[in-house]
C-alpha cells in the first residue's frame, strides 16, 4: 500500500540513513516525495515522474547506479568550479582595487577564468555509464 511504503521510507529516515526510493507508479508517489532521493522511471506514471527528484530516461532500474554517479561527479565539479572562481576573485579584485592590476590584463584573466570554468565542467562529457562498460571486453 503506498502509506506502508512511506512509512517504511520515513522509519529508514529516522534511524539516520539517508534514502532513496524508486518507483514507477501512483502508489509510489507518498514514498518517492518522502525519501531524500526519489527516483522514477520515464515508463512510470506521470504523478511518480512528478513527485520524483530524478527521472530515468529508461525503464531499467540498473540505470539508478549510472544516474547516482553522474549527479556525485556533476556536484564535485561544480565545487571544483566555485573553488577555482573563488580564487580568482580573492586573488584580482584586491589588486584591481589597489590599481596593480592593468583592466586589459583583468579582462584577459576573466576571461580565462570563464574558459577554465567551462572546459573544466565540458570535462563531464567524457563520462559513460558503467552499466555499458560491462559488456565490454578488456
């Protein structure tokens, strides 16, 4: 029944672990908007595909495993990002401030920062899935 479901995400919740549901249907809609990570497949409903912070693209719930990885290595570069914008910001405004710094070579070293930013994030395109890996022979 889907408040057996929720209750079963919300006891999990509340023993500390951190919860991930995947459903496809109505009755798994109270569960999917409970749990911290709601996971719905495209061949679902669309009230689970609504309710859910995640959709898979296909029915195949091995994907849940690709979806998880991509989204960890998709927020550690966006640390990784904040990290380096934030740098050049401690770093050029203070000399931008104090004059040290010519406005053609801070629009330069802007403009590397925005490049650097980029090319890091376009760095993700190099991902695959390793649900297609397995397959393959080494």
């Amino acid at each position: 029944m889907p408040a057996d479901k929720a209750n079963i995400v919300n006891d999990f919740k509340q023993q500390g672990y951190v919860v991930a549901m995947v459903g496809d249907g109505i009755n798994d809609a109270p569960a999917l908007a409970t749990a911290d990570v709601g996971i719905a497949m495209s061949t679902g409903t669309d009230v689970a595909m609504h309710t859910a912070g995640i959709t898979l693209m296909q029915g195949n719930p091995a994907l849940v495993a690709d979806a998880l990885d991509i989204s960890r290595r998709t927020y550690n570069k966006i640390k990784q990002n904040l990290f380096w914008a934030f740098i050049y910001n401690l770093v050029g405004i203070p000399l931008a401030a104090m004059g040290l710094l010519n406005p053609v070579i801070a629009g330069a070293a802007m403009a590397f920062s925005s490049v650097s930013v980029v090319s890091n994030a376009l760095l993700l395109r190099r991902w695959r899935p390793v649900s297609s890996l397995k397959g393959a022979k080494v």
